[in-house]
C-alpha cells in the first residue's frame, strides 16, 4: 500500500524538483493550470502550477523505517510537508480527482488591466458588469459592482468573470 505525501519545493523549482524526483524512481505528480501573463508587452497563456512551492509524491509504507535524506537531498527540494515529525497523508481520492482534471483542462486564469470593465458569468450576480480592481493574494480578483446606485466591492474567482469587449 502507497500513499500520496507532499514535498515543499524551493522557490520555483516545482518542475526541477519533479524531474529529479522522477529519475529517481518516484511517482510524483505537479497539477498545472493555463494563466494569462503579460510578458514583453504581449498575453501569453502560460502554465503555471497550481499550487505554488508543492508537488505530491507517492511513496510506499513503511516510511518509519524510511530515510528521507534521497528525497530532501534532491535538487529544487526544500522539505517533505510534516506535522510534527509525521509527515502529512494525502487523500488518495483528493489527487485522482485532480490527475482526472489536468487532461485537457480549459481552465485559464485571466490577466485583467485595472479599470476594465468585466461581466461576471456565475453566481448570483451573472450578467453584471463591473469594474475589475485588482488581484488579491489568493488569486482571487476584486470587482467594483454599481448595485442600486451604490458602488460595491466584490471578490470572485477569476473563472467566473470574463472581458467585456
């Protein structure tokens, strides 16, 4: 029986530390997602990993008697995600659901210019547009809607607003 752990990687080395996870036989898995950037002027749909700093790596029991000095020797590796000295189980389920969604997945986050004007698609305010302001930290954006003459913030996924053009 394996179970599913989690690795911390350095600062942006989540595909360095994937590769040389790999060629040393371990089952890793980096779930990616298409962004919108702004380089050189220009939008580009880019991958990006979903979770910033952190991959999943499947590993055998027995892990007590396990040395964990192959895994936190690795190039682009910062740590194992622990709690405590256990290190931290991933549901089995929780990782199939996200290897089944990686194949052709169409979600994109979008790159929006502060002041521009938005409609939001989902919730209970679809068909509204608003003013975007800004993204926050947690990749969520920040809207400025006009509900009854009153202007009002609020914060959606980027999913579920698109461009008005």
């Amino acid at each position: 029986m394996s179970n599913w752990y989690l690795i911390h990687t350095k600062i942006r080395q989540e595909r360095v530390a994937l590769e040389n996870l790999e060629r040393q036989g371990f089952e890793c898995f980096l779930p990616l997602i298409r962004a919108e950037k702004l380089r050189r002027g220009a939008l580009q749909i880019v991958q990006e990993a979903l979770f910033p700093r952190y991959l999943f790596i499947r590993l055998g029991t027995g892990l007590e008697s396990q040395s964990w000095a192959p895994i936190r020797s690795t190039l682009g590796v910062s740590r194992l995600v622990t709690f405590g000295q256990i290190p931290a189980k991933i549901d089995d389920e929780l990782v199939a659901a996200m290897q089944s969604q990686r194949e052709g997945s169409d979600i994109v986050l979008r790159h929006f210019e502060p002041g521009e004007q938005v409609m939001v698609t989902e919730g209970p305010f679809v068909g509204v547009e608003a003013i975007y302001q800004m993204t926050d930290g947690e990749g969520r954006v920040m809207l400025l809607l006009n509900i009854l003459s009153k202007q009002v913030k609020m914060t959606v996924s980027p999913a579920s607003v698109r461009k008005v053009r």
